[in-house]
C-alpha cells in the first residue's frame, strides 16, 4: 500500500502544480487583461485632454463637433486609433485609454481617459506663428518635467482619416521633435561642457583664440566663420555668443585636454560615439525619442572638429537639446525627464495618481559646471536675445545645421527662461530657413509670452 | 467501500441541470437565427444525456462519478462547439457529438480491457506489437514527415492513439520491476530496458514527424513511470541517485532546447506581441479574445475568435473564454480535474493500477496545460488539442479510453481467471490474488 500511496502523492503533486499554474493565468489574465484588449483593432478607446480640459483626441470626433482643423497641431503627436502612427500618445497608450475592465468587459460609455500636460491654446498659436514654414518646437517646465508645447511641421489631420495620404508632405506622420537632426551650433553647449569638465572653469576663462575668418587646423583644413571678417581675439563668453567656429575648432585642438575627454562627457550626456554603443532612447510616456550621435576620431581631424559644431555627422533631437537645459537651468547636471501625461482616468470615471518628476538615471556633468554653463548662455540671452521675455533672462544658443546635399540650413534656439517662477526649458527647430523669413527667435518670444500668459491664468 | 461523492440520483440531477443552465444561457445569450438552431441543439444534447444515463445505468459500476463526470463534459463540449461563431448544431456540432459517442464507447472499452491488472499485465507484449504498427504506420501512410492519415477526407493521428498504449507499458507490476539484471555497474529491469528503448523510439518518432508539441505528454507519462519504478517498495535507490537522475534529465532537457528546430526556437523565444500579426497572430487573437470575454462572455456564438485558425481545438479554452467567459471556461477545467481527482477518492488496489492511473493523469495534466497555458502565452505554444474539448476524433477516442483505464482502477477485477496461472500455478504468489502492492 506503501507504493500505491505513493502513486497517490505524485498525482496530487502533479494536480497542485496545474491548479498553481491556473492561479497565475487568472491573475495575469486579471492584471493584463487591459493591455490584451489594447492590441484589439475595434477596441472603445477614451479621449485624450490637454491640461485645461480642451479635447486632444476623440475617437468619435468629426469635422462638424470640433472643426476641421482642431486637432491639426496636435495631429503627428497624439495621434489616432487608426495605427497608421505608431510613436504617437494614443498608439502607446491604448491600454491606458481602453474602456474595458476584465471583471464588466467592453464599455462603450466608459470614461476611460489620459489628462496631458499640454496647453493646446499655446500649443496651436505657436504652431500657427511658423506660418508656412515647417519644423518644430517643443517646451516644458524644466522643474516638474510638464511638456507645455510640443508639435511638428508638417503634420496630418486625423480628421482626413488618411484619405489624402498620398498627397501629405515628407514627415507629416511622424512629430519631429523626437527625431534626431542635425544640431548645428547648439551643439557648442556639449562641448563648452566638455572643456569645462576638463579643462576647469579658470582655465576655460583663460583661454583665448584669434579668428579672422577662418582657421587652419593642424589637418591642414580650413574651418571658416560664419563671419568673412573674423571676430578677433575672443574668450568663451563672446565665441559661445558669437558661435565662432574657427575658435571652437581651436578649443577642439588645445593639447590641455584629450579627445577622450571630450568623449567622456559626450558619453555622459547620452552620445552614441561611433556607433559603439546601443541606440537608446528616451522614453515620454510610451514615445521614444532618439538619442544624440557622432563621431569622434581625432582631435585634428576636420570632421571631428565640424562634429563638435554640431555639423556632419552630428544628430540630436530638440526633445534632448531642450532636456539638457534642465541639467543647466536647475544647476543639478541632472536631467529633468519630461512627461506629457499628468494623469489617467479609469473606465469607472477613478482618477489616477498624477504624474511625479522624474530625472535622468546619472549626473551629465557637475553642478558647478552646470551653473558656470548657465552664465555663458545668461551672457548670450542678456546680450543678444533680451527683448524674448520682458522681465525675464532667457539664457539660449542659437544654431544652423546644415542639411543633406544641397547644404540647405536649419535653424535652431534651444534655452531656458532663468526665472524660478516660470522654469520654461525649449527648443525650436525651422526648416530651410532664408533670410527675411521668421525667425526662431520671434517664434520663442510668441512662445514664450503666450505660455506665461496662460499659465499666470 | 467506494467513494462517488454524491448520490446516483443527486449526480444525475446535477449533470441535467448543468447542460440546462446552459442550454438556457445560449437561449437567452446566444447568437442563433431561428429557434429551430436551438431546439436542434438542445434534443441532441438532453438525448445524449438520456443515452449516456441509461448506458450508464445498464453497466453500472461499483463508481459511477466517472462515467457520470465524462458525460457531463462531453455534453458541455457539444454546447460549446455548437455554438463557436453561431449556434448551429449541424454544421459544428453533429461531428462532434458523433465523436463524443465513440468517446463514451471508447472509454467502455478501456475499462473492460484494463480492469483485471494482471491480464492486461501479461499482454504487454502485444501492446508494444501495437505500439510498433502504429509507428509503422504513421511512416508509411503518412506521407511524409506528418502525424496524418488522410483518407477521402477522413483524417486520424494515429500518434494519439500511442499514448494510452504507451501508458499501459509505463505501468507495471512489482513483479516486473524484481526481475533484475546487471548492466556495467546498474541492477535494472528487462521491462524498465524496453520501455527506455519504446520512449526512445516515440521520441524519434516524434522529433522526425516535427510533431514536438505532444513529446511533453509522452514525457511526462515516462517520467511518472520513471518515479513510480525509482520509488518502488526495496527499490533501493538512494535519495543521491535521484538527485543525479534529476540533473541528468534537466540537462537532458537544456541540450533538447538548445537542438530543438528554428521553427521551435522561434516558439521558445517569441514575442507574440512583437508580430503580433504574422507568428504570432494566433494567441494574440486568443488573449484579446479572453480580455473580450471577461468573466461572463459575450454570449455563445458572438465571439470574433471564430474566425481564427484552429479556434475550435488548438486555442479552444480562449475560445470558451471569449463567448462563456472565464467563469464557464474555469468550471470546463475544474470538472476535468475533479474527474482525475477521484483517483485520489478511490485509490487503486494493484501496484499496477496505481502507476497505470499516474500515467493517465500525467497525460491529461500535461495535454491541459500545453493546451491553456500554451494558448496564453504562458509556456510555448505546441497545438495540442485540450483533452474532451477540442474537436478532433482521435483525441476525444483516446481520451475516453484514458477515462476507462482511470475507472478501471477504481472497479478493478481480482477475480478473474488468467490462461498462463493455469498453466505454473506454482509462479503465481498467494497475496497476488488481490493485490501485489
């Protein structure tokens, strides 16, 4: 009987371990059962508001109950239900947004929905201020991390439900914020960090190059400034606020630092250098956004020098350019990570817990560095970008990246407002930009002035 | 004194009023065109009851909870296949009520052929004889590397109906397992040698015919069998021993996983939510369908599952789930259990009958959890069907005949006379008369 029993043990072993197996599949299926249903194509999904309550996305919106161009800026970034975008609020959030609980299912008249942290009114007047022009713009609180603006020229009315696909402009589906362009001078901020991580912030002062409109390295290339008559003899604060090439090209080259070190910075940053490392990317609430890349290979060398410009080969994203002005503006080296979504409401109509502040897993540089960074780009706002915010020091860089082939340029203003009652970090990219067209600094300034108009409201 | 749980009259009455509660949801719930859909349905599911009971009645045995719990199942399969994408009974049940009697008949069977342990005991040389020609003819009818036998449109898997032979040589009797003979430095059994060398051949068999998803079934009853016969009384081996086969099997089990095909490697390692419309397209529409239905289903007939490739054996739980919910689909799994439970109930008498019972659990509890866990992204996904309510002859065959071996060790027969007793009286041990354990 001994054996029999035995017999009776491993059965009852075998039953427990199924029955265990059976708990965890109703658990999950009780945990995960949201985002099953999320991945259903017919699937009831809530609406989407920005930070007032303005409607971003409905799924039963029409021409006739919004407009036929409501949602046109926000269109490329929130996105629709339709999966013809996949990096967009609505495609990444569809569990968040789906009207179904696994215990009641489907409810068509849940109140499922995602409260953002954007301000459509500024987000469309700012959109509207690029005129014809394409690009994008992105600006959020570098204290909490709360995306106030955030859109990208062209971009798709979800409302033509893609009827007219064919016809839409390169780049109408995707927000071009989180994608990667050619930084161009504001790429001057890395690498003033990096000399000042290496170099020591006295030494960096006491550092002083010629430019007469251009320089030969010691390749034996010519870097040129923007400027055919030169700047002369200039420390930091005048090249930074100059954008002098022909300088920087010679702080690239000074023996009082190494490549290595300008590597290590970049690194700490969030640079891919070489391609030796793994793309990452930055994650906004379910949006990737991509980050920085470049290549290094000799100090002397032209193409690392135009790299440490910020042109070439040279790729960040305004979403990371606008994120490292946290690390500055706070004085921290540490980024503030932004977030679009401040919270959710569940089928039963139950608000969530809001969003927190989130910030970069590693420090980017020191905090004294970071606010001897803050001063140069200060010197740089106060001097040259005054008039941005009346009553506020708005510290920037300005950049033109130069693009593709036809060397077509980019223009670009990334900063940060230096006023603890409005912590506003931005980036503005415009396309192909010629003289007498809008500039990014007039978009600034109406970006500027309507988001502290409206948040004092 | 045997165990059934509940009175004769009590079960009946609580097999009835379950397919009626059914029959009531699908009337009330269900997604059918005219009532006649339902009338069809309901004369062929209350009929099978009534035929079943009366059958039930007739060999009425010293337990009945099985037969009873089989019927049961077997006719809340038929609601749920009838109903899959829209009640009607002729285009998706008919079939399988038709395999739902073969089942019943098949399940008899399996009684009467295993209830004297010590008959089927001394024809296990015959079993291996049949195991032979099934592997024969799966090599050669199949063509090709297939588990199927086609025949003007008639399908069977033969490999299915290897398993209960396959359990009936996994078990034996203490007898067997005495008869020892010395190879290098291990004392091991003739009919422990034949078995290695049976799995052997069914694992081949199944590697070559790309037919993996049922190797676990066959081997997990192997390894009951392995821990019955380790485990034996003055088996003698040692708790280091056990410990040094335990490693050699998950190490076994690594290189296996590590050899396994590409087209095995990318089940292992899928992320079905990564394509979700190519590869894994499948249990993808089974969980969106399981979230669809909830706890209470959207109703026999209106699930969207139906559309889905193999919904009706492969993905059949999440099918359950979708159109009854995961209330029916749980009640569907915890009557199988509780069928393999009276096991526990009512104990074997033979040592024989106890690892022949091991076995049959194994193969079920296995087959149950390739099936549902398999389909929900638990574990890899191998196509088994789920034992009882997936469509399929050849399964629902071999599960009634697994049931009817179950029973036949809880309605053994001691009495019986055996041919080869008569001829060595003297071979024959006094206490084996009743049990040999």
């Amino acid at each position: 009987m001994k054996s029999i029993r035995r017999g009776q043990h491993l059965i009852t072993i075998m039953l427990l371990v199924f029955l265990l197996m059976f708990g965890v599949l109703i658990y999950r299926l009780q945990t995960k059962a949201a985002f099953y249903i999320s991945h259903s194509s017919d699937m009831s999904l809530g609406k989407v508001y920005d930070r007032r309550g303005d409607v971003l996305f409905d799924p039963k919106a029409t021409a006739g109950t919004y407009g036929a161009d409501y949602f046109i800026d926000v269109g490329n970034l929130i996105g629709d239900d339709s999966r013809q975008m996949t990096n967009t609020l609505v495609s990444q959030n569809r569990e968040r947004l789906a009207n179904f609980s696994f215990m009641l299912g489907e409810q068509t008249d849940g109140q499922a929905s995602v409260c953002t942290t954007l301000d459509h009114t500024v987000n469309r007047r700012v959109y509207d201020r690029f005129g014809w022009k394409n690009g994008c713009a992105v600006a959020y609180n570098y204290v909490t991390g709360e995306i106030y603006v955030c859109f990208s020229k062209p971009s798709v009315n979800i409302l033509d439900h893609y009827e007219n696909i064919d016809s839409l402009e390169d780049g109408s589906l995707l927000c071009k914020v989180f994608y990667p362009t050619v930084p161009g001078s504001t790429q001057k901020i890395a690498t003033t960090l990096a000399a000042l991580e290496h170099m020591g912030y006295e030494t960096l002062m006491e550092k002083s190059y010629s430019c007469i409109g251009g320089y030969q390295n010691l390749g034996g290339e010519v870097i040129k400034c923007h400027k055919d008559a030169g700047h002369g003899i200039q420390d930091i604060n005048e090249a930074f606020a100059n954008s002098c090439n022909p300088w920087f090209a010679q702080l690239v080259e000074d023996p009082g630092w190494k490549l290595s070190d300008i590597e290590e910075t970049y690194h700490s940053m969030g640079y891919n250098i070489n391609n030796e490392d793994t793309p990452q990317t930055i994650d906004v609430d379910g949006i990737s956004a991509f980050t920085a890349s470049t290549n290094l290979t000799d100090k002397t060398d032209f193409n690392t020098q135009w790299g440490c410009m910020g042109q070439g080969t040279t790729l960040v994203s305004p979403l990371q350019l606008m994120v490292w002005q946290s690390a500055i503006a706070n004085q921290t080296g540490v980024a503030t990570m932004p977030h679009l979504i401040d919270h959710t409401v569940s089928v039963s109509g139950k608000a969530g817990a809001k969003a927190t502040t989130a910030y970069g897993q590693h420090r980017m540089f020191s905090p004294e560095n970071a606010a001897h960074m803050r001063e140069i780009m200060r010197y740089n706002g106060i001097n040259r970008y005054a008039d941005l915010l009346p009553g506020s020091v708005v510290a920037v860089k300005s950049g033109t990246a130069q693009i593709g082939k036809d060397k077509t340029e980019n223009s670009l203003l990334t900063g940060f407002v230096d006023d603890p009652d409005f912590p506003v970090a931005f980036c503005i990219v415009i396309e192909n930009r010629v003289s007498g067209e809008v500039t990014t600094s007039q978009i600034a300034a109406t970006m500027l002035q309507e988001l502290k108009t409206a948040l004092d409201n | 004194m045997l165990k059934n749980g509940l009175r004769y009259g009590s079960a009946i009455s609580l097999l009835l009023l379950t397919h009626l509660s059914m029959l009531g949801i699908v009337l009330v719930r269900g997604n059918y065109e005219t009532p006649m859909d339902l009338v069809w349905l309901a004369v062929a599911v209350l009929g099978f009851d009534l035929v079943g009971i009366i059958a039930a009645s007739i060999y009425r045995q010293m337990t009945y909870t099985l037969d009873l719990m089989l019927l049961a199942i077997l006719n809340m399969s038929l609601i749920f296949q009838s109903c899959f994408g829209g009640v009607d009974f002729f285009s998706n049940g008919l079939k399988h009520l038709i395999t739902s009697a073969a089942a019943m008949i098949a399940c008899e069977l399996g009684f009467l052929l295993t209830r004297n342990h010590e008959w089927i005991r001394m024809q296990k040389k015959y079993i291996y004889i049949v195991i032979g020609i099934l592997i024969l003819a799966i090599l050669t009818l199949t063509g090709g590397r297939s588990m199927w036998i086609t025949f003007k449109g008639f399908s069977i898997q033969p490999s299915e109906f290897i398993k209960p032979c396959f359990v009936l040589v996994c078990a034996a009797s203490i007898v067997e397992l005495h008869k020892k003979i010395k190879i290098l430095f291990f004392y091991v059994s003739k009919d422990t040698l034949c078995l290695c060398a049976a799995t052997l051949v069914i694992f081949g068999l199944q590697w070559w015919c790309r037919d993996l998803g049922s190797l676990p079934t066959f081997a997990a009853i192997f390894g009951c069998a392995l821990v019955c016969r380790l485990c034996y009384p003055r088996a003698k081996i040692n708790k280091t021993a056990i410990a040094a086969m335990c490693v050699g099997g998950v190490l076994l089990a690594m290189i296996a996983w590590m050899l396994a095909p590409s087209y095995v490697q990318d089940r292992l390692h899928a992320d079905i939510w990564a394509d979700q419309y190519g590869k894994g397209y499948q249990q993808c529409q089974a969980l969106i369908g399981i979230a669809r239905g909830g706890w209470l289903g959207v109703g026999p007939g209106n699930g969207k599952l139906a559309g889905v490739f193999a919904h009706e054996s492969d993905i059949v739980f999440c099918t359950i789930c979708e159109e009854w919910g995961l209330l029916y689909a749980g009640l569907t799994v915890v009557i199988i259990l509780i069928m393999l439970t009276t096991v526990l109930m009512n104990p074997p008498k033979s040592y024989y009958h106890a690892t022949m019972s091991a076995g049959v659990v194994a193969a079920f509890i296995a087959q149950m959890a390739l099936n549902i866990f398999g389909s929900c992204d638990m574990i890899p996904f191998t196509g088994v069907t789920l034992p009882f309510i997936s469509e399929g002859g050849s399964s629902m065959v071999t599960c009634g005949f697994l049931v009817g071996m179950l029973k036949a060790g809880q309605s053994p027969l001691f009495h019986h006379e055996v041919p080869r007793r008569k001829k060595k009286p003297q071979e024959k041990p006094p206490v084996r008369r009743r049990a040999d354990a």
